[in-house]
C-alpha cells in the first residue's frame, strides 16, 4: 500500500506529459504530495502520520529543529539541475536515522524502501514498484554534510532549542575517569628482571666510558630463561622459584660490579 497516491481528478488537473513524468520519479517528497492528496487516501495518510508521531522514532523526530540545523549547515535547495531526493531537512533526518539504527548503509537503504515510519521520518515516499537501490546516495550525503559542518555552530541550535526543557542551566556536570593503561601487574620475576636489566646496562655504559671490558655474568643466560619461562601458559612454583633464585644472585652480582668500579678497569 501506497503512503498516498494522486487522485485521478484533481482541480488543477497536470497535462498528461507532467503527469507521466511525475509517476516516473522513484521518490517523491511528502511536503510535494500533501496539496494533491485526495479525501480518501488524506486519511489513510494521517493514520500513518499519527501512528508515526506515537512511535519512538516519532518522539524522536518531534526533537530536532530540523529547518535550524539545516540553515546552520548551509544546506539549501539546489537552484539548477535536477532535484535532490532528499529536501535539506531529510538529508540530516536520514544521518539521524543512520545513527539511530547503526545499519550499513545498504542495510538502511533497504529498510527505508520497506518501512514507512522510516520514509515519514526522511520526509519521503517511496513507491514499492521503483524501490531505492543506490546505497552510495548515504555516503555522499554523509560527505556533502561533513564538508559543511560547524560542530559549534550545531551544537548552538541545538541548545537553543533544548534550552527551555532543561533544569539547572548553570550547573555543569561532567564524568572524568583517569586510568593509567600501561601498568602491568607486578609480580616478583618481572620486577627482578627489569631491575637485572637495567643494572646490566648501566653497568654497559659505565664499561665503555672506562674503555675496558665486559666483566663475566650469566645476563643472556637468564634472559633466555626469562623469555622462555614468560611464553609458559602454566608456569609451575618450583620453576618460579629457581628462577626467582638465580635473578637475584645475578643482581647481587651486578650491584656488587657498580659498587667497586676499580675491578672494571681492565684494559685490552
């Protein structure tokens, strides 16, 4: 069933060429039809309207300043060439209904030729018989809104329409939540074998400003032992422990090496 039709018999009556062209369009606005709508199919539309106008998505639509926002963005009819589709009010009602649906952009296309609540809320109709099939028509509204968009400009129109339904106008609420993301949970190997490595590079540096040599330690021994017991889904107390045992006799090793630098003088 049709959202509305035109009446055979109007009383200004197009010539039959304007009338051909016109049930050739694929897409009609509903502003367009309303003039031309006839008695009977009048009510059958007003049940649509009101059964809209009752449903969530209707309470939604009742919300927005749709001409505003439309002048804030700067969209305006085009003056030459062929009429867009959709009315500048309909193409930021189809981002709302994007948004509000969170359907692909083909998933939305094909919801729109089927759901009439959908097409009331676009301010479009749809006939059945010449359904929408260019899905990339959301895309390149998407694009030609983006390209216009003044975020504070938008958010102003909204607040000014918003503004005598709000309570506590000069209170300002906001939820802060501050977390530091690269902490990692501190257990005993990882904090000995950051602190063995550290040493171990310190004690590098302080070698070569000394020109003299690497003193022997068991540092890539343990770190194959380390990466090696860190890749175990399962790591046993008894493999924990030895490996526990040898970091900190590495590290014993190593403060014991910086605190008497005397004994890293040893030339070639």
């Amino acid at each position: 069933m049709y959202l509305c039709s035109v009446p055979e018999k109007t009383v200004n009556q197009p010539k039959s060429g304007e009338h051909k062209l016109k049930d050739m369009r694929k897409i009609q606005r509903i502003s367009e039809l309303e003039p031309t709508i006839g008695f009977t199919e009048f009510n059958i539309y007003q049940d649509f309207n009101q059964s809209f106008l009752t449903s969530e998505l209707g309470k939604l639509y009742q919300l927005f300043p749709f001409s505003d926002l439309a002048s804030s963005l700067g969209l305006k009819e085009s003056s030459s060439g062929r009429n867009a589709y959709f009315s500048p009010e309909g193409k930021i009602a189809l981002m709302l209904l994007k948004s509000y649906t969170s359907l692909l952009d083909k998933d939305l296309i094909a919801n729109l030729n089927a759901n009439i609540h959908y097409q009331l809320f676009c301010g479009v109709r749809i006939s059945p018989l010449s359904p929408l099939t260019n899905f990339k028509i959301i895309s390149e509204i998407r694009c030609e809104i983006a390209g216009k968009l003044d975020i504070d400009s938008f958010q102003q129109v909204l607040a000014d329409h918003w503004k005598p339904y709000m309570e506590n106008t000069s209170v300002l609420m906001t939820d802060a939540t501050c977390y530091e993301s690269a902490i990692r949970f501190p257990t005993d190997v990882k904090i000995l074998w950051e602190s063995v490595d550290w040493m171990y590079h310190q004690l590098q540096v302080i070698v070569k400003s000394l020109k003299g040599r690497m003193p022997k330690t068991k540092y890539d021994k343990q770190c194959r032992h380390y990466h090696s017991y860190c890749k175990k889904r399962k790591r046993r107390q008894s493999k924990t422990r030895v490996l526990k045992r040898s970091l900190l006799h590495l590290l014993n090793k190593l403060i014991g090496l910086l605190e008497e630098p005397s004994g890293l003088m040893v030339f070639d």
